[in-house]
C-alpha cells in the first residue's frame, strides 16, 4: 500500500539546504568574483568600443566588437593576474585565518584550490584576448612596424601566451605528481617571465596600463616573501640516526628539538640542502605541548625517498656525519580550527593523519577527560528498547519523506499498513499540504502546541497534560527566550477558545512562512539580489547612465531609465522579504524580539535602510529624475555595502541556527573548545599505522577521545594492536552513510559537527556525501518529530513514557555538518 499523500518534503530543496550549510559562503565568494570579472570585462568592452579614434577605421562596426572583446579579456586579465599572485601570499593567509574573516571567506580554499581555478580562468582569458586581437591583426592588416609601438604587444602577447601554456600544462596534476621540481622551477621562473612581460605588454594607447594592476600585488607578494624567511622562525639543525626512525609503509618519523611554538594541526617547511634547496611541507605531528617536534614522512617521490636513504645510511651505521636539515614554520592549516566546534570528526587516509595526530594529543593534553561531556562516539547503542524505537522513528521518517533512513528490507503487511498510518497522521498535523520542507524549525512544535493547546483547552485535566509537553519542549531549548511562546500560545488559545481551526491555521501558516524566510537559500538569494543591485549600478556607472553619475546636480533621467527600474525592483524584493521577516518575527515575539543585539540591529539599521533604499528608486521613477549627490553618495556608497554586510551577518545567523535567527550562543564563535571527538582512520595494511599508533600511545592513560581503527585490505585484524585507546578496530572500508547516521544520531539537536578531513580525493567525496545524506536525514528526523502530535508518537513509535519523546528530540535533530578538507597534494 502507498501513503495517500506522501509529502511533498522538497527534497531538492534539503539536499541545496544541506550543502550550503557547509558551501554558503563559498558560493557567495564565488558569486561575487563572477560580478567582478564581468564588470572587468564590461569596463574593457566599453573603453574600446567607443573609443573615438578608431570611428575613422574602415568596417568600423564589425571592428570594434572584436577589439571590444579582446580589450574586456585583457581587463580580466588585469584583476586575475593581480589575483592569483595574492593567493600565493601564504604568511598573508596564515594570519587571516586567524582572523574572524576566516568565517566567511574560504580562506581554506585560496591555495592552492582557488589559485589554480584563477590560473585556469586566466588561461581562457589569454585565450580569448589573444586570439580576437589575432583576427583583427590580419584581417583588417592592423599591423604598424617600430619596436616600441602596437608591436611591443604583439611580441609580448605571443612570448606570454607561450609561458603562461608552458606553466599550465606542467601544472597539470599528473606532471606535477610525477615531477614536482620541474613543475616548480618551471613555474617560478614562468611567473619571473610572465609578470615581466605583462608589463611591458599591458599598454592603452602606448600608455603602460597594467603595472598599476599587478605591481601592488607583486609587492605585497614580494613583502610576504621577505617576512616569511625573517618572521617566520627558520632553525638550521644538525641531526643524526638519533633522530630518525625508519617506520613500516616507508614511513620516516623524525624527532627534533622544538624550534618554535606552533598550533596543532599546522604545518612547517623543511629543507635538506644535501639534498637540494627545495623546501617542502609537513605537518607537525606532535602536540604543541610536547618538548620535542615530530614530522612523519612517507616516501614517496625523489625528494622524501633520498631523505629517507639519507637517514637509513645514518642508522645502519654507513654514515656517521650529521645530516644540516632547515626547518621553517608554522603556517596555518585547515585542522587548526578543531576549537571551533563542539563536536568533531576527524578523517583521514594514510599519511594524512599526521595533522590529527597533532590534534588528538593536544587535546588529550588539555585535559580531554575533565572537559569534554557525554558524547559517546557512534558506538551502536546496546538497548534493545531505544534500538526499536529509533528504527520506528527510522520507518515512519523513510515512509513519510521519501528516504530510505533505515535499509529495512522486507517489509510486511503490517509494517506497511502501520506507515502508512504514520504517513497519515503526519499530514493531519499539516492540514491540506502536508509537511512541505525538510528543514523544519521549532516554530513547528509551536505550531503543533498550538494547536494541540487549542485542541485541549476545553478540558482541565488535558490541560496540565498539554503544559507538560510545553515544559519537557522548553527544558529542550537552549535560548533564553522562548517562555514568550508559552505565554503567547497560552493567551491566545484562550482567547481563541472555540475556534481551534482558525488558531491552527494561523499558527501553521506563519510558522511555515518564518520558516522559509529563514533558510540559507533565502538568505542567499538576498544577497544575490544585493550583488545584482550593486553589478547593475556599476554597468551603469560604466556606461555612463544618467542615473548613477554621482557627481551631477539632479536632473531628468534619460538613458538610465532601465537601470532605476531594474535597481527599483530588486530593492523591493528586498523590501517585501525583509520587512516580512522582521514582522513575523515580532509577532512571534513581541517585545522579546529586542533581547538580542542582532535583531535589535535588524530592526533599527536593516529595515530603515531596506525600506530607505527601495523608496529613493520609487521616487526616482516617479520623478524621473535623480538624487542630490549627497543621497546618491549614501546610498550606494554607504547604503549598499552596509546592507551587504548586515544581510551576511543575519546568513550567518541563520547557517548556525536553522531555527528562528535565535542567536543563540553561536557554536563557532567560541575559540578553543575541548571539542568530542571521532578520529576514524584508514590504512591499507596492518603495520602500514604503527608509526600513528605509537604516537597516540599517551592517549593509553585514559582518554575520552573515539579513535576508530580501518584497515581496508586486511581480512582480520589486531585487536590488541593499541587495544588501551583505540575504540574500534575494523577491515575493510568505513561504512561512511552508517558512521556519519550515528554521529547524526548522537549529536545534539541543532547542533554543528565540524568534520576535518586529509586524505585521497575520492575517499573525500564519499565522505562528502554520506555526510549530507545524514544531514538531509537529521532535518527529516527533526521535521517527523516536531510536527507530528505527541499522542500520535507515543502510540505509533510505541514509547512506554513521555520522557523518551523528550530524549529523542534532544538529539539527532537538524544537526548540520562543515566539511573542512585539508590537501597534500
Ligand atoms: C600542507 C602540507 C602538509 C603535508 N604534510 C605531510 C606530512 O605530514 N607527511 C608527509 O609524508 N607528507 C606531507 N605532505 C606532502 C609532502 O609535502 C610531499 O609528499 C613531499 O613534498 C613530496 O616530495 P617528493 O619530492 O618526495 O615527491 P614528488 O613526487 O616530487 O611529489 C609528490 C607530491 O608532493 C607534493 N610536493 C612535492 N614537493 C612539494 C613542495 N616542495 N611543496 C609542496 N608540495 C610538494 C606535490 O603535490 C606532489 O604531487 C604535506 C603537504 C602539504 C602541502
């Protein structure tokens, strides 16, 4: 039997929510560099194509969209360049992502991630440049002679075009696996040539042009180039077999004196110049509080193969001379950041466990055990009771939504029939459409109290029933304001007596609409229209619409028209969505809704500046004519940006708590948590982590940390091998989708899970996904039990007490993961 209404859960809809939990901002940042090569190209486009000079070239007309192009490529070339050499700057980035910047901006991704999609972008503008300037060459015999003249261009337009060609294809990963020194030299001197050049080449009108766009960065790059070899501590150490161990796996663990203070997780550069004077990175695996530093180094390629050679001579004996070994450091890294989550997982592959390492030692040395609370890893729960009822839950949601939650095979008639009742009985807690969206709030439970308030308001005795399950829903709360909602929905129901219908129709219809004004994509859709506004406005400035020329008097509005009216209408998008929000809020709330600082601000800048912005562009319609300079300054140059930045906050509100902007102590804000912690590690072969094992032999004196053990190609393992901290030792792959669900299950609900990860690709993507699946499924559990009537639960989850309902939506509700990937490669 199918459900009679299976509803409509959106799942496209969770799925986009679940990944911009973790991407928002990425995508945000991605957005905005769009805008910003577009307009590049717009204000390049523009400066040639109506550049008066060339009007008296024959077949103009077609002319000047070929030369328009190749100048617009050229202006993107300007802001890329400019771009990329920044990337590159890796002290700069080491301290930003220290900063609070590092919430918002992927400064995880810069490099080399983002340096290489920049790299690519560049390459298709040279392209793109190149060829449209080649055409117009010979096809309209463009050419003139003398050295320093259009000619300079061309030579240096072909010469770049070789050098950035060479430079991308040895950077491609299979070149730059199998030889790293060539791929480096080639693109230290590449980037040597190509900036010269650039140079030289970036002319406008004979005019130089393009030094002004990448000389600052140059210097910025030069500057961060200098501080990293002075500021940087650099120690030059003279070791011996003492300090090496040769390891199964090609594994080289080497031990030396500490050269500088460092955070768990970050990495330093080391140099052998008996080997050559490459410097090359790894991380420090010990904990920032041992004596001695630790690095753990696998052979792999010439460089770490003549070091390991180096050492193994030392240690049999065949050399006895010290070995002159530079170390330079620390830089950030992506697992730095473990503080910033109460609840982590750590996952990695091979070798790259060594920043976690790190990280399980510090956090063993801060003394794990007193700090850290009642996670209990995803150990399977053993009580037979909770397991029956988690997979009733599992049922009800893999039925009511859509997603298969719990594998259950071979399902009865009984079974069937049942989830079906569950399926119809969710719907009667949604009259008419059903649950709609996966990431359903808190307003949810209100909704349905409400209701269920109206529902038992003609009778007393059910009325202390019905505060019970408003308290047990309270205690579940950790913001300080949710006492209004009793009250509210306590007045109201009594006002409302008789007229249960209306009360939950209200209470349903409000809730759902708060509900998907707050989700991410909302949210990100508002800023979206805010980058729109701010890209329109400069188009506009770029071609001079009468609208937007800052520095004139008011006058009639001409040739700018469409850009008032396409900047009018997106400002009253903005001011239809967020004025609604605000109200709804405050209708909830009432005077409460002023108890925290960011709706206070919401209400006294966000909406007067919302409201301020869509009126200036109404006037200007109706009038027909402009601003007052003074108005136009403040609202594009203050008014905007300021929206910008009070519209990513309130996203980052809502990315942190899905439910209700409750700015509730945000869990990333807070620096140096004792975070719970999984480290779920995997190795080919049995012996291939003892150098990981005996590292983490001082978590052997009790440690509250969950480390899990998977050797992949083993058909049977050790079970004593690191037996004293090791939780669980496995073959064969991690079951991602099974780990992933119990963490789920076990976290907090509304809570975040921070999940580091250092490892092979594609182990990455498995990751990726069985985590968003568990977050899809965690807002489906939240959805199922907030929305779905107490009395209903108990009877069809068969709950022998009350005060498990309250247990189960403790935890495992709307938990949101952040994938946060560190790379070796
Ligand atoms: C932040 C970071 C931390 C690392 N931590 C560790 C660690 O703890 N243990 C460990 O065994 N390995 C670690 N690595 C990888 C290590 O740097 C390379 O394996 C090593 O440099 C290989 O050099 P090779 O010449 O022997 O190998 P090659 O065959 O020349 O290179 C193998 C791979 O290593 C990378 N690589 C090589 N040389 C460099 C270099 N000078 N700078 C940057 N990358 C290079 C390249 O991506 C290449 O694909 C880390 C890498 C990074 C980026």
């Amino acid at each position: 039997m199918i459900p009679r209404s299976k509803p409509d859960v959106a799942r496209p809809s969770a799925r986009i929510e679940a990944y911009l939990s973790t991407h928002a901002f990425k995508v945000l940042f991605f957005a905005f560099y769009g805008a910003a090569v577009t307009l590049m190209f717009a204000w390049g486009f523009k400066a040639e194509f109506t550049f008066e000079d060339n009007f008296d070239m024959p077949h103009f007309n077609t002319v000047r969209w070929f030369i328009g192009i190749a100048r617009g490529m050229g202006y993107t070339l300007n802001l890329n360049t400019a771009f990329v050499i920044l990337l590159a700057s890796r002290l700069l980035f080491t301290k930003l992502r220290d900063s609070p910047l590092q919430l918002v901006l992927p400064f995880d991704a810069a490099f080399p991630a983002l340096h290489i999609v920049v790299g690519y972008t560049i390459f298709f503008a040279v392209l793109v440049h190149g060829s449209f300037h080649f055409v117009w060459l010979i096809t309209w015999d463009a050419w003139t002679w003398g050295l320093w003249s259009f000619n300079m261009s061309v030579i240096t337009g072909f010469l770049l075009a070789i050098v950035f060609g060479t430079m991308l294809v040895l950077a491609r990963p299979s070149v730059r696996k199998n030889n790293f020194r060539l791929f480096y030299a080639v693109h230290i001197i590449g980037a040597t040539l190509f900036f010269g050049l650039l140079i030289i080449h970036g002319m406008f009108r004979q005019v130089p042009y393009t030094y002004k766009w990448v000389i600052p960065p140059l210097i910025l790059y030069a500057i961060d180039r200098f501080l990293r070899r002075r500021k940087v501590s650099a120690v030059e150490l003279f070791l011996s077999a003492e300090n090496a161990v040769l390891k199964d796996g090609d594994i080289l663990e080497l031990r030396v004196p500490k050269a500088f203070s460092y955070q768990a997780g970050q990495y330093a550069e080391v140099q052998v110049p008996f080997i050559n004077r490459e410097w090359h990175p790894f991380t420090i695996a010990s904990a920032p509080q041992d004596k001695t530093m630790c690095f753990y180094i696998k052979a792999l390629g010439d460089w770490t193969k003549e070091l390991r050679g180096a050492f193994q001579a030392r240690v049999d004996g065949a050399v006895t001379d010290s070995l002159q070994v530079n170390i330079r450091g620390p830089y950030g890294a992506p697992a730095q950041h473990v503080g910033l989550y109460e609840r982590v997982v750590l996952i990695s592959g091979g070798i790259g466990s060594t920043p976690f390492t790190s990280i399980c030692k510090d956090l063993h040395h801060r003394k794990v055990k007193e700090n850290a609370t009642s996670a209990t890893g995803f150990e399977p729960s053993t009580s037979t009771l909770l397991k029956r009822i988690e997979s009733r839950v599992s049922t009800a949601i893999s039925t009511l939504y859509g997603v298969d939650i719990s594998n259950a095979k071979d399902i009865n008639q009984e079974e069937e029939e049942k989830r079906v009742y569950l399926a119809n009985m969710l719907n009667l807690t949604a009259p008419g459409s059903g649950s709609s969206s996966g990431e359903t709030t808190e307003l949810e439970v209100e909704m349905v109290d409400a209701s269920k308030q109206a529902d038992e308001s003609s009778s007393d005795s059910d009325r202390s029933t019905s505060m019970e399950s408003y308290n047990v829903k309270n205690m579940l709360r950790k913001e300080q304001d949710e006492e209004y909602i009793l009250d509210d929905i306590k007045n109201s129901a009594n006002a409302r007596r008789g007229n249960r219908e209306r009360l939950s129709h209200l209470y349903e219809g409000r809730s759902k609409v708060l509900e998907f004004l707050h989700t991410s994509r909302v949210n990100l859709l508002l800023l979206f229209v805010l980058i729109a506004r701010i890209f329109f406005i400069c188009i506009s400035s770029i071609i001079k619409a009468d609208y937007i020329m800052i520095n004139a008097e008011p006058h009639a509005i001409e040739s700018g028209l469409w850009i008032v009216i396409v900047d009018t209408v997106l400002s009253i998008i903005f001011a239809i969505v967020l004025p609604l929000t605000i109200f709804l809020e405050l209708s909830y709330m009432g005077s409460r809704f002023f108890r925290t600082v960011g709706r206070t601000l919401d209400f006294f800048v966000f909406l007067p500046l919302t409201i301020t912005s869509a009126s200036l562009g109404i006037k200007a319609l109706v009038t027909e004519r402009t601003d007052e300079q003074i108005v136009l300054f403040l609202h594009y140059i203050v008014f905007l940006p300021t929206l910008f930045v009070l519209l990513a906050v309130r996203m980052y509100r809502a990315l942190g708590k899905r439910t209700l902007l409750t700015d509730a102590p945000c869990h990333c804000s807070h620096r140096d948590i004792v975070p719970n912690v999984d480290f779920v590690w995997t190795v080919p072969h049995e012996n291939d982590d003892e150098w990981l094992r005996s590292e983490l032999e001082p978590l052997a004196d009790g440690t509250e940390l969950k480390l899990h053990r998977y050797v992949t190609r083993a058909k049977e393992v050790d079970m004593e091998a690191g037996s004293e901290f090791i939780t669980s030792s496995n073959t064969g792959r991690p079951e991602w989708d099974e780990i992933f669900g119990k963490i789920a299950a076990e976290a907090p609900s509304n809570s975040v899970v921070g999940v580091f990860f250092c490892g092979p690709h594609k182990m990455g993507d498995s990751v990726q996904s069985a985590m968003r699946r568990a977050e899809i499924n965690s807002n489906l559990r939240g959805a199922y039990l907030r929305s779905t009537k107490e009395k209903t639960l108990m009877k069809d989850l068969g709950l022998p007490q009350r005060g498990l309902i309250k247990m189960l939506m403790g935890t495992g509700c709307s938990v949101r993961f952040v994938f946060r990937e560190e790379n070796f490669g």
